[in-house]
C-alpha cells in the first residue's frame, strides 16, 4: 500500500512539474517570437486606409507584448 502513495505522489508532483516547465517555456518562447511584428502591424492599419504613426505601432506591440509577461 505505501508502494502505491509513493508512486501516486509521484505522479502528481511530475504533473506539477511538467505543467509549469512547459509554461515557462511557452512564454519563453512567445517573448522571443511574438505571433506579430511591426511589419503585420502596418500592413493591417493599411489594410483599412490607414498611415499609422510610430507611437502607434509602438503603443500596439507594447500592449501585445505586456500579454505575454
């Protein structure tokens, strides 16, 4: 029977583990590589007849990346 509560708690600090390593590493990752730059920034405010500013595009990927944090 204590064979089994080992193993079990194992298991369960394994899982733990695991999830908030791969956590870490998402986020890690989206830091680095962000799903939007500044180049699909513009390229969608011209999409829609628009000539965005930098503090513009600025004030979108900070909040993009303020997300990720």
């Amino acid at each position: 029977m204590a064979n089994f509560a080992t193993v079990f708690i194992s298991v369960i600090i394994g899982a733990l583990v695991g999830f908030f390593f791969a956590r870490w590493m998402f986020k890690r990752e989206l830091k680095k590589n962000p799903p939007i730059n500044e180049k699909m920034v513009r390229a969608m405010f011209q999409g829609t007849g628009r000539k965005p500013s930098e503090a513009q595009i600025r004030k979108i990927m900070k909040s993009i990346n303020d997300q990720y944090k």
